[in-house]
C-alpha cells in the first residue's frame, strides 16, 4: 500500500495512492483519504479525490531524522573514512524536510552542496528497546530520501549538524510503501537524468532491522520518526536549476529542483 500526505482545497490528509512498485500513478487515477492518521488500524474516510487535483507532500512531518553514516564501505572510502563498528548516527531538525516537487534550496553560507540519495525508514508506532526480529512491528514502511549536505561545511564544522540541518535539506518521499523487504533494492540518483549512484540496499554494513533495534535502544521512537540508512558510493556536487531525483526499487521516484 501507498500513503501519501496530500493537499487539497486547502485541507492536508493522508490517502492512499493507487499503484504499485516505481512506477507513477495513473494521472487520472484517484486517491482515497484517511480518516485521521495511518499510524494503526487504517480508516477510509470515503472521500475519493483525483490524482490531478491533489499535491503530493512530505508523506509525514517527524518529530526527528535519525541518520546514518558511513553505512555503504564504498561511500565510506569515497570519503576517506572506515565503515564504524556501530551504526554512526545524527539528526537533522525536522525544518529540513520537504516534499516532493518542492525546490532545494542551496544556502549562502555554503558553496559545496551535494546530495545523498537513501532508503527511509517511517516508523509506525512508538516503542523503545526493540528486538531484531520484532523490528517488522514497528515500521509502517519506506520512503526515498536525499540527505542533502553541505560538505564543505561537513569538514570544516567538525561536526555535522549545520551541514546537514539547513532548510529544504531532507526531500523525503514521494509516498510511504507499506509492503515492501528492503533487504535487496536497487537504489539511485540522477541530476538532469545523469546518473550519479547506483547500488543496492543488500550492501548496507548495518541492515534495517539492526538499525531500528540500535537505535530504538538509544532513543524512543514516535510514530512518523524516520530512520535515513545511509548513501551508496557517487555523491557529487548540486548546482541551481539542476533536477535531482532519487529512485528506489519497489518505492517510486523523488524529484526535487535545486534553486539559489
């Protein structure tokens, strides 16, 4: 199943999307809307709206971004580092997501900004100390994810947290796909249809269940809590006007335009 966060006639639901797998819906398909919110037992409201009259948000507004880095040995030698024993983890303030479509906007106090295409983890339910193999139980599904970076701030910070926090600085989306093993999907960005990465999910250091029980063992988990797993090898620099878009197999795309 597909959730999505739409707008419409200046209301904001979540609904969902029809289809399934990468590819788009069918534009004169149509949405159904939640009653409430997807975080337990689904309602329909019964309210039926066409695809062309909605627009696509952020598919959840989290209360936190755990992400985490170095989690791909190739992106990790890319950047001069060594894959860390445990998951290596910061946040990014809630401020920076945004939605699908919505413009990335490159900061002034940065003149190396660089994207960082990721599987997203939304959490489904609120929960603390989660086994491995209870993990299934508390994640409502994936999303794709740019972690967008300012990496010469990255450097010379010494810590992550401006770099990485900036406004416009998590597109997440373009919906939340429920069924679905992430254990072996394909994953890639292109800017201007260029191909920049291209893995697979199989090459995470640290696999999603170990990732949620890690981190579930530090902080507690809200429902709509997202979990960024890390980049693959290839990040490389964003420009204005450049089109950047993150595609995960059996997810969908998630295109942003890049603006000063």
């Amino acid at each position: 199943m597909r959730i999505a966060r739409v707008s419409y006639q200046s209301e904001v639901a979540f609904a969902v999307v029809p289809g399934s797998g990468t590819e788009d819906p069918d534009p004169e398909a149509s949405v159904e809307v939640i009653a409430g919110h997807p975080f337990g037992e689904i309602e329909l409201s019964g309210l039926v709206l066409p695809m062309s009259e909605v627009r696509l948000l952020a598919p959840v507004l989290p209360s936190k971004v755990i992400a985490v880095g170095r989690n791909y040995a190739a992106h990790a030698a890319e950047m001069g580092g060594e894959v860390p024993a445990e998951p290596m983890i910061f946040l990014k303030p809630s401020t920076s997501v945004i939605g699908p479509e919505a413009p990335i906007r490159l900061p002034a106090a940065s003149s190396q900004v660089e994207h960082e295409a990721e599987l997203a983890v939304v959490i489904g339910r609120l929960c603390s100390d989660v086994p491995r193999e209870r993990v299934g139980e508390v994640v409502l599904g994936y999303a794709c994810a740019n972690d967008v970076t300012a990496r010469d701030l990255q450097r010379t910070d010494g810590q992550w947290g401006r770099a990485k926090g900036f406004d416009t600085f998590c597109p997440l989306g373009p919906w939340i796909e429920t069924d679905l093993e992430p254990g072996d999907l394909a994953i890639e960005c292109t800017v201007d249809q260029e191909v920049r990465q291209s893995s697979r999910t199989s090459l995470l250091v640290h696999d999603v269940p170990h990732l949620v029980s890690w981190v579930s063992a530090v902080m507690t988990l809200l429902p709509g809590d997202v979990i960024l797993t890390g980049t693959p090898a290839g990040v490389g620099p964003l420009a204005e006007d450049d089109v950047v878009t993150v595609t995960i197999e059996g997810i969908g795309s998630l295109t942003n335009e890049v603006i000063a």
